[in-house]
C-alpha cells in the first residue's frame, strides 16, 4: 500500500505528460510522432485522441472518415499547446492505428499508442 506523509500530494493523472516531456507536442517540433490515448471517462465509457498530426491535413476530412468507419462520435479540438486533437468515443486506438496506416497518414514506426 501507498503511504504519503501530510506534506506529499499525490499529483493527478496527466495522460499528455509523455509527450509533453518527450517532444513537447509531437508535430511541432517536426519529429513527426503521432500519439493516440485513451482516457478512461466513467465507467465503461472511454475517449480515444489522436495528436501529432501534420498541420496540412484537413482534420475535419480525417474525423469525418474515421466517425463514418468506425460508427462513432468525434470532435477537433484546439489545446493552446497541442494544437489541434482529435477525439473520437470509444477505446478505438487499434482501428485509428489502421485507419492511418492505411490511408497513409502516417508511417507506422511512427505512431505511439499510450493508455492502460
């Protein structure tokens, strides 16, 4: 069992802090990582995003595809740091893998999948 003395505060849960870390938001700095998490909502409910994409891409085109193939619910958001995430319902970090793959987005090699 975890014991913390009253002066050590447990920190809270940062799913982004990888990459913050790694390459401070993955398409800026021009290494070309793509990440996909996935983020535990509330009981089965679960939010997969997809950072690091290149900022030619039309992420609206890409969100519009992957919500028609996998029958899911989507949003782009705009972070002030990250830049533009995607944010589909569902644990869909394998099938978004593919899908980028395949359409070719993104290599492979590439692509880091983060969650539990």
């Amino acid at each position: 069992m975890l014991e913390v003395s009253d002066n050590e505060i447990p920190e809270s849960f940062d799913p982004f802090a990888e990459a913050n870390v790694e390459d401070n938001g993955a398409g800026s700095k021009g290494n070309g990582y793509v990440h996909i998490r996935v983020q535990q909502r509330n009981g089965r409910k679960s939010l997969t995003s997809v950072q690091g994409l290149k900022k030619e891409f039309n992420y609206n085109k890409i969100l519009k595809d992957l919500k028609k193939e996998f029958c899911c619910n989507g949003v782009v958001v705009q972070d002030s740091e990250l830049g533009q995430v995607i944010q589909l319902q569902g644990d869909q970090r394998k099938n978004v893998t593919k899908f980028l793959v395949e359409a070719g987005i993104v290599k492979k090699d590439l692509i880091k999948i983060h969650g539990f």
